[in-house]
C-alpha cells in the first residue's frame, strides 16, 4: 500500500466543496486504477472518478553573497504527481475538517448577530411608537 498525502490548499478546499474532489500528492509510478484502490483501502470511501496531473520540476537559481564571493548555483524543485479524485456522493474525506467546523461556527456567529440586531431595532421601534401617539 502506498502513502497518499493530501494537497491542503485553498484552491484544494473549494474543489472538495463543489465538486466533491480532493487532490492528493502520489508516488510517480501509481497509474489511475492503483490511485483508485488505494484511495478506498485508506481511507474506506468509494472512489467515482481520478484524473491525473504529472507536474515537471521546475529549474531554479540560487544566488549565495557572503562577503566579496558569490555563487550561481543551479537546482531544481523535484516533479510532483497530483491525482484529482471525485467520491461518490455521501463519501467523504476528512482533510477539512477545521475548516468546515470553522466555516459553521462562523455561519452560527453571525445568525445570532442577525438575530440580537433584529431585536434591537424592534426594541428602537417600540420605544419609538408611544412617544410619537402622545403628540
């Protein structure tokens, strides 16, 4: 069994939430049908779809100043292999839980502004309505 590490990124996030997808980081010699299987022994949810993406290392330059030398060197990040995996509907996986319990503890916050705010101006309203019959 291979280790599968997920990809926990914003556009990742927005992805599994529409879409039901979830991008996970996957050894390079992995195909499709193997990514599948894997998935579902790991993580016991039932796999619909997988798309793969084989990302090439990019070249990069280091510039090193130390006193009067400085070095050129050459390097390269390594490639990356992503697998974009869509569940069926009622699986799920749990990479984003913090933040979905986040985003419904802020949804809960702000009702219960909406409601104190609400109860305000009925209160204003109230408070205004007698004074105004006794001109």
């Amino acid at each position: 069994m291979h280790v599968l590490k997920p990809r926990l990124s914003e556009k990742a996030y927005g992805t599994a939430q529409a879409t039901n997808t979830y991008v996970i980081d996957v050894p390079g010699e992995l195909n499709k049908h193997e990514i599948a299987d894997s998935v579902e022994k790991q993580f016991e949810v039932s796999v619909k779809s997988v798309r793969t993406v084989n990302r090439k290392g990019k070249a990069k330059r280091i510039m090193n100043t130390t006193g009067k030398r400085a070095s050129n060197r050459k390097g390269s990040q390594s490639a990356i292999k992503k697998a974009y995996i869509t569940l069926n509907a009622g699986s799920h996986l749990p990479f984003f839980e913090a933040e979905e319990a986040e985003a419904a503890e802020a949804i809960k916050e702000a009702e219960k502004a909406k409601k104190t705010d609400k109860k305000a101006t009925d209160a204003k309203k109230a408070e205004k309505a007698p004074k105004e019959e006794k001109k």
